[in-house]
C-alpha cells in the first residue's frame, strides 16, 4: 500500500516548526529551568515578549541544529534526491565560511576533516562521543522518505555519519526522522504505538537506543519534573555522571526528552515546545527536534506566528525563504512518487 503526499502545509510546518523551536531555546541553551521557565512566560505567555537575545542575536535567529536541517532540505531540492555527497559539502561549507551559529564540537571536528578532503563516509567523529549533533537536522529526512522507511532508516544513518560514527547516534537520527515520518500521518496517534514503530526502526541500527525508546512508554504518564529524572539518565553507561542541569546533548537523553515533549501534547505545537524547553539544558535542541514534529504534524500556522516572522539567519533565510525552500521540497517529493519504478 502506498501511503499518500502529506499535504504542502506540513511539509512548511515541519521546518518552521523546527527553526521556531530553535530560536526560543537557543537564548537560554544551557540555562536551568527556572530561567528558561521565565524566558517561556515572556516568550509564550505574558504579553508574548520578543524582547530577548543571545549574545548579538534578537529573538529570532535560529541555531546550527537548523541551520543544517535546512541545508539538507536545500541539498535536497539541489539533487532532486538525498545525496550524502553534496550535503557533506554543504556542512564543510558552512563551518569553513565561520557561518555556523552555535557550533557543536563533534560537527564541526568532522566539518574540518571533510573540509581536508576526508570522504564523507570516514569523516564521522568516533565513538564514545555520541551527542545530538546528528539528530537534531534529521527531520527532514522525515519528510523525503515518509513512504520509504527502509529508505528513511538508511538516509538517517547516512545523513548523521558524515558528522558522528557512534551507532547511538544513528538510532537518535533513525528516531527524529521517523517520528516525523509519522506525524505526516492523517491517522490517530497512540503514543505507545509510536515508540513500538521507532523502537523497532532504531532497533535495526542501535539497541541502545530502541531499549530507551521502549522504556520511554512508561515514563510519558510522569509529570515532567518526574520524567526528566529517568530521562536524563537514559542510556547512560551504569556509574557514569552526566553533570549538566536538565537534559544534556547526550543523543540517547535529548531524543527520549523531545519525544516525550511531543507525545504529552501532539495536537498542541506550543505545548510541546513549553515541555521540551522548560526542562533547561540543551534546549535550543530539544527544543528543535521537537518543534519539527510537532509542525509536522499541526501544520505552518501552528508554530507562534510573532516568533515564526522573526525567523532569520543572520538576516538571511527567513521565514519566506525558509518557507519557500519547504514548498520546494514538497514538489520534489510529489514529483518523485509519480515517477514510475
Ligand atoms: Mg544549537
């Protein structure tokens, strides 16, 4: 059975949804929960404030997570396909060029070896070092092979080992492109059935993480103060301390975080986001991963619009050329499924 194009609105919701997700974590990225509580309540709640700012960036500007899920949507519209080749330039590029916002230590290591003419396949930074940095851009392999999911499974791998080897990694990205995947579903979501189908996907390049996507079953009926505790801990090899406040960049912790975020509330965007940054720590990335899903599946007009207008990339790429570029893909996508096999 061949499932249908989802419509063009959540292709654009997906992305949308992702940078908002990004812009309003990445001004408290790393703070405690208190503080990104407060930044919450101005954000999304008390008059809707547009008043904050990282460093030299107003509310707005969205970080590496996004930068590089749109340049892989972008390689995607260039190729007429996924091709590992031309977005491992792209990820060079963009390090080299110092237009990186945020920059992760494990991407940009594997940017730099790429940019001394590595092959993309060898250039992943090994294990041990299994962060979030090839997780948190996978949404948009969600929506190239939202029919295909062998071919997703694989595209995610591949997509993530140009920057990170460590297999948990793969499960991480296998995790957030499925979950898009299947947000662009018309269908009723079941929160245990979707953790099943993930852990089952994940399962094929990571037990790590498929273990950790099953057990997030019973942690999605904590509250959040509750859940985190198990969460964040996640994965963890047994004794090892992870000494960040809330979630950290680990990917097994940050992916189960972002899940958890959007299952309590799938039908609500700004709800999801509220859980997955209000957490604190690494929250321009939760925030992210889960803002993608969300707008995968409540579509452009879920993500806050006073947010969402301000979205740029250091003036460029905003949220008509983010938008635009989405509409792109969707066409690439509807071109692809009329082609004969
Ligand atoms: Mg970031």
């Amino acid at each position: 059975m061949s499932l249908p194009q989802p419509t063009e609105d959540r292709f654009c919701g997906c992305l949308i949804g992702q940078c908002v997700g990004d812009a309003i974590g990445f001004i408290v990225e790393g703070q405690p929960s208190q503080v990104c509580r407060s930044h919450l309540d101005a954000v999304l709640r008390d008059g809707r404030s547009i008043e904050g700012h990282r460093g030299p960036f107003p509310l707005g500007q969205y970080s590496d997570d996004s930068q590089l899920a749109r340049e892989l949507l972008s390689s995607y519209v260039a190729c007429g396909r996924f091709e590992p080749e031309d977005y491992a330039r792209r990820i060079a590029a963009i390090f080299v060029e110092e237009r990186i916002v945020g920059r992760g230590r494990a991407t940009e290591d594997a940017a730099l070896r790429l940019a001394a003419g590595v092959p993309w396949q060898e250039a992943g930074t090994p294990p041990p070092n299994a962060g979030n940095g090839s997780a948190m851009r996978a949404g948009p392999i969600g929506l190239m092979f939202h029919d295909d999911i062998d071919g997703l499974i694989r595209a995610a791998c591949d997509q993530g080992r140009i920057t990170h080897a460590d297999s948990r990694c793969s499960g991480g990205a296998v995790a957030i492109a499925g979950a898009v995947a299947l947000a662009l579903r018309d269908e009723p979501l079941e929160p245990k059935v979707v953790l099943d189908r993930l852990a089952e996907w994940a399962g094929a390049v990571d037990s790590t993480m498929a273990d950790a996507l099953r057990r997030l079953s019973d942690w999605l009926t904590l509250s959040p103060e509750k859940a985190v505790t198990f969460i964040s801990r996640a994965g963890l090899p047994t004794g090892s301390r992870d000494m960040w406040i809330g979630i950290s960049p680990f990917v097994v912790g940050s992916v189960l975080w972002s899940l958890y975020a959007f299952l309590r509330t799938p039908d609500d965007y700004a709800a999801a986001i509220d859980t997955a940054i209000a957490v604190g720590g690494d929250v321009d990335t939760t925030a992210a991963m889960t803002g993608a899903i969300a707008g995968a599946r409540n579509g452009l007009n879920a993500p806050p619009s006073h947010v969402a207008t301000r979205l740029n990339d250091q003036g460029n790429w905003t949220y008509d050329d983010l938008v635009g570029l989405a509409q792109q893909a969707w066409r690439v996508k509807a071109a692809t499924k009329r082609r004969p096999v």
